[in-house]
C-alpha cells in the first residue's frame, strides 16, 4: 500500500478529528490518497473579472473585485442572517451568510480589498450572492488564474465548513505545503505506448489544471488508469475461477430433463433459447463451476431455460433455488414451474417471508434431507435455518436487487459451490456489462417466444384522459384485463399511497361497471397475493398498483399498461412495466401518461419509448441519459467498482482500448511476474486485496 493510502486524512492540517469523521462519512475519504482521487465534478473559468453594473442573471457565476462597505444583521435565531454591502465603484451588491456569522465578521474587513465569487441571485431590483468565496485580492493569482473546481459536498460537510472550496484548500496543502505525490501505477513501457502523463501530473492538473488542453490530458490519463486496472482485475478473476474453481460435475442430461421436454415444453423453444440451453449444459457437465449471466428482454423466455438447467441438477442427484428479490415474483415463479412441470414426479417448494412457522417446520426437513428437488425463494433462502442436502444449481432473478453479501450466503449453501446462473430481464448496456459483469459467461436470449407481439406504446398528456378511459372501456369490453400503474415517490410511502388511493377511486367512479381492484407495498403478503389471484382469474379487470408490479407479474390476458406520471419513471423501469403486457397472442398495449409540462430530457425519453421495444436499445440510451451509477441502482448492487472519473456513458472507447490492453498484458504475463509489471501487479493488490472477491458469486 502507498505512503498516501496508509496517511489517515485527520493528520492533514487543516482537518483534524471531528472534520475527519464528516469527511468519511459524507465522502468516503479515510486517507491522503482518497482525497486526491476525490475529483471536481466541473469546473469554472474564473479568469475574467465581472463589473457590478454588468451583472445579469443569465451570467452562471461572476468574479468581483472591491470592498466591503458595511455589515448588517437581521433576524434572529435560526432565521439570523448577515448582509454586507459591497461595492466595486460601477455599482453596490450584497453579500449574504445564513450561519458562521461571528466567523465571517471577524475575518472580512470593511474597507479591505477582497476578491468576491459566487452565483448571483435577484432579490427585488438587486442582486445578492449567498455565502460567496472570499479572497484578500493580493492571492489573485491563486483564485483567479482560470480553471477553478467544483466539488461535490453534502448540507453535512457545508456545516463543518468542508464546502467546495475548503475541499480544493485542503487539495492545495496535501500537493503543495506537504509535498506529497502519488507513486506511479504503470510502467515505462505503457506510459510510452499510450503518451499518457505521469500520473503525479495528472492528479496536480485535475485539482489545480492551468490550461483546458492539460485538464484534458489529466482526465484521460485518470479515466485509463481506472478503467485499466477493472479490466486487469476482472480478467484476472476469471482466469483464476476458470483454471481453479472446480464445479460439480453434472453429466447426465436424464430422464426428468427429457420427460419434461418431450412430454411437457409449453411450446417449441426458441433458437435463442436452445443455444443458451445448450451453454448451459456444457457449463454444468465441464468440471468447472457455472458463473453465467443470462440476460433476456421481458418475456424472453428466461424462466423456461431456468427451468430445463435446474432438471440438469436434478438429473444429476442434486438440487435447484432459485432466489427472486420479492414476494410476488418469487410466488409467480413457483406458479409458473408447478404449471409447467404438470405431473411430473418432482417436490418444488415455496419459501418466503410470509411462510407460516407450521410450513416451515415441514419444509426444512424436506430439503435439508434432499426430498426438496427445487426451491423458490425470496432472501428467506439465505436464512440460517435453511440447510440444503447437496445444492448443486443457485439461480439468482434480478441479481441487481440483492447485495452481493446476501448472494454471497446462497453461495455457501452447499460445502462445494454450487453452479451459479444469474438472469436479469433488465437489458445491459454493452460498456457496462463489460465493466460490470466482464468475469462471467453470458448468455442471450434475443428473440421472443412464438405468438408474441411486439407491444404497441403511445404517448397521451393528461389532458386527454376520456380518450384513454374509452380505449381502456374498449379493450375490456372485448374480454382483455388492464394495468394502471402510479410511480413509486422515493422516500415518501405516504405520497405514493395517497395518489395510488386517489387514483382508484377514481377509476372506480369512472368504471362501475368493472371490477377495479388495487395492491401496494404496505399490504400484507398474504392481502398481495389474494388481489392478483383475483386479476390473474379474470375475476377483477383493472389492477391498480405501485411498482411493486415492475416484475414478476404474468397475466397474458391483460393487454393495456397505463403508466401514470410516466415522467417520473426513468427509461429502463418503463421499459419493465411495459413487459408485464405483450404475453398473450392479442395485440398489447402501452400508454405512457404524462403533463403537458415537460424537460427536453424527459420528452426524448418518452419518445424512446414510443420508437422502440429493444430492450438493449434503451438500456444505451438510459445509459446515456442517467448514467452508470442510477441505471444499476444502490452502490452494494454493484461488484465494488467505484467509479471515481470514468464514465460509462461516454468512455467506450477508452473502456475498449483499456480491454484490449488488459487482455494483451495478461496474454503474455497471466499473475503479472514479470519485472516491467511489478507496478501493476502492486497497485492491482493496493485496489482489490481487500475486496471479496464477489466474480464468483455473480
């Protein structure tokens, strides 16, 4: 480990105990080194200086030179507040603090040249700067010598004065008054291969860049190291899991795998789906353990390949999980294998949170003796109380809602780790999936089952809802069922139920014809499962619901999704929902409902959504629009990357080129021995040796 890994950051002057707990808490930083890979996230040019009779709102910032007149306090308590005037001879401004009052009265003196920045505001027929950055203008040439960072920073560290320029100071001391210096990561020889700079320049010009072209030259330099060692490290670990992880051997494709495909195949699989059926098979008779992830647009099919690879296990005298992220999809799978398995002489279990004490007191017995062939599951599988006989296929549903510490324990389910499938119906961005999951096989199924029609969406403002209930009345009148779908308020349960509640009332008054009946999030398992059993029948024809239906629901006669609010949704949970339509041989539907009231960036979203039904086309485009870190959701959903200035969206290319380096390096020097690697192999250790290695469990 580097001299500034091993630096605990409190040892920097300037921070000391209490500013360092708010630094660790609030931004991850424990050491000198994370503070200099705590990178600005923009910058601005502060080499021009602003008059006050020049100032306008259209201007972002302004940079001001001159004096403080006089100093006024109004209010008190909280709503206590210091103005000063300030005046640069073309015009007065006021300068504005809300706390730290007494602190800034005693360092900014009236009458003193000062150098003023900050965001102006209007207030009446003045303008005022809130809690402006203050400078004696003799540091001129240090604040104001062009490029100046931005740092982001919580309402936490603004109160103990960790705003972003107190973070840019605290830059200035590590790299210039204490003189530390990151070690170099790479070696001569790839330095000159690439042209990149040192990677001391590098982290001197993105804190403190003195010209565009060298920011530049640092950002590519930061975002290649980063990428670089990810590359390494995933490479790595699946050479590693490929050459030394023994998997159990499952060679017998038998007689419950052929029964069920002969005899019971709900209908002829798809190309796609043979192919992955046939992956999955080499897979699990090689010797070696099984990391695949299947990826499958909504409706692909993907349950019945799972299925087919946990009668593989069976076959072989072992059993099958499989683990759903909620109630409702673990119940539907269980419904849809018991469907599918008809007759068959095979003991599939349930068990989720919901099941009582006296089913449970039944099951565990079943397959801690080996009786259970295959379990579904919710995290309920994890529990301790759960010991399976010989666990031989882990199938993990919607693997981005788990963290990875709850897979790891499914993982260890068995003395000898079990083949492990992960299947997402979410669609992975290519750049992602190669940062993301670049240690695991993966599987495609990129056609859809025979019979089924691409889903038609439409867009319609709010403004029009008698044409929406008059298609709605159509569809149901000719024997089809609906979903009514409001957005999930993040952070407010109450809002969200108060609007869904709304809502079915007034459905309800609109259609008294029809059966309208609702489910959410804070009703009982038990109270969930008795209202889609209602809409799965037919017995209740509009579903009103949050998004606790994104997944897991399958009702292929309901042939219209209503998405209310349909701006707050992002591009891949849109494209979810509309999935939960489109599974019967009708003609479906979606009507993505929104405000007149739009952004230009959630307006191009709906139009996606309009244009296309490619599921990897929009996941691209999420990708774009909202980046890696919201796409995937929780930073535990992840392996443990994280990206501190690489950006998925926009850094294919250099991703590639780092891929294709990664590759070429590992080729010829597979645990990087060699002496011109000596710096990879240290830093790669310095960033992944005390992560679990989590490749293995997907």
């Amino acid at each position: 480990m580097s001299g500034l890994a091993k630096r605990q950051i409190m040892y920097l002057p300037g921070v000391g105990p209490r500013r360092a707990d708010v630094l660790r808490k609030e931004a991850g930083i424990l050491s000198y080194e994370d503070l200099l890979y705590y990178f600005p996230y923009k910058y601005i040019d502060r080499s021009r200086f602003y008059k006050v009779a020049e100032i306008n709102m259209e201007l972002p910032y302004i940079q001001l030179r001159g004096k403080i007149l006089s100093y006024a306090t109004v209010g008190e308590g909280r709503k206590r507040r210091l103005t000063a005037r300030f005046t640069d001879g073309t015009g007065v401004i006021d300068l504005v603090w809300f706390r730290g009052i007494s602190y800034i009265v005693e360092k900014y003196k009236v009458g003193v040249n000062y150098i003023v920045f900050g965001k102006p505001s209007e207030f009446g027929q003045s303008f005022n700067i809130a809690h402006p950055e203050i400078d004696l203008e003799t540091n001129a040439a240090q604040v104001a010598g062009g490029l100046t960072p931005f740092y982001n920073t919580s309402e936490r560290m603004k109160k103990a004065y960790l705003h972003s320029r107190a973070i840019q100071d605290l830059q200035y001391v590590l790299l210039n008054q204490s003189g530390w210096t990151p070690e170099e990561t790479l070696p001569a020889y790839i330095l000159k291969r690439t042209g990149m700079i040192p990677l001391s320049e590098a982290v001197r010009q993105i804190h403190f860049p003195e010209s565009a072209e060298q920011l530049k030259a640092a950002r590519l330099r930061l975002k290649f190291d980063e990428l670089l060692f990810i590359q390494l490290h995933i490479l790595q670990t699946a050479v590693t899991r490929k050459h030394k992880s023994a998997g159990l051997i499952c060679p017998v494709v038998g007689a419950q795998f052929h029964t069920f495909y002969n005899s019971y195949l709900p209908f002829a699989l798809t190309e796609a789906q043979k192919r992955v059926v046939r992956e999955i098979r080499r897979d699990m008779g090689s010797g070696r353990q099984m990391n695949r992830l299947l990826q499958g647009d909504v409706g692909s099919g993907k349950t019945l390949v799972a299925l087919m690879a946990m009668l593989i296990a069976v076959d072989n005298d072992y059993q099958a999980c499989i683990m759903a992220p909620t109630e409702i999809l673990a119940t539907q799978h269980y419904h849809t294998l018991m469907n599918m398995l008809g007759d068959m002489n095979l003991v599939v279990e349930l068990l989720t949170g919901s099941t009582s004490r006296k089913e449970r007191k039944r099951m565990l017995p079943l397959i801690e003796e080996g009786k259970a062939d295959i379990v579904v599951g919710t995290h309920a599988l994890i529990e301790s109380s759960v010991v399976f006989s010989s666990l031989g296929l882990a199938i993990i549903d919607e693997q981005h809602r788990f963290g990875v510490e709850q897979r790891s324990k499914l993982h260890l389910k068995n003395e000898q780790p079990p083949h492990i499938l992960v299947m997402t119906a979410t669609p992975i961005p290519r750049t992602l999936a190669m940062t993301l999951y670049g240690d695991l096989d993966v599987s495609v199924i990129d056609t859809l089952p025979p019979g089924r029609r691409p889903v038609k969406t439409l867009h319609r403002y709010d403004t029009r809802r008698q044409d929406i209930y008059t298609f709605l009345r159509k569809e149901i009148n000719a024997g089809r069922q609906a979903y009514v779908v409001f957005p999930l308020i993040e952070g407010s349960e109450t809002l969200d139920y108060k609007a869904l509640e709304e809502g079915y009332e007034q459905f309800c008054n609109v259609f008294p014809e029809f059966k309208v009946c609702m489910v959410h999030g804070r009703m009982k398992a038990a109270d969930k499962e008795a209202v889609m059993q209602k809409f799965t029948s037919g017995e209740s024809h509009i579903l009103m619901a949050t998004t606790v239906i994104e997944v897991g629901v399958n009702v292929p006669n309901a042939s219209v999704m209503v998405i209310e609010s349909a701006e707050r949704f992002g591009l891949s949970q849109l494209h979810q929902l509309r999935g939960r339509v489109g599974r019967g041989s009708e003609q479906s539907y979606c009507i993505l409902v929104s405000s007149c009231k739009l952004s230009a960036d959630t307006r191009r979203r709906l139009e996606i959504m309009v244009e296309t039904t490619d599921g990897f086309e929009i996941a691209e485009a999420d990708l774009r629009m909202r980046g890696h870190g919201e796409l995937e959701g929780t930073r535990q959903s992840g392996p443990g990357f994280d990206l501190k200035i690489a950006d998925l969206a926009a850094d294919g290319q250099i991703l590639s080129y780092a891929r294709n380096l990664a590759t070429e390096i590992l080729d010829a020097d597979p645990s990087l021995e060699a002496a011109e690697n000596d710096l990879l192999r240290r830093r790669l250790h310095d960033l992944f040796a005390n992560k679990v290695d989590w490749g293995t469990v997907s």
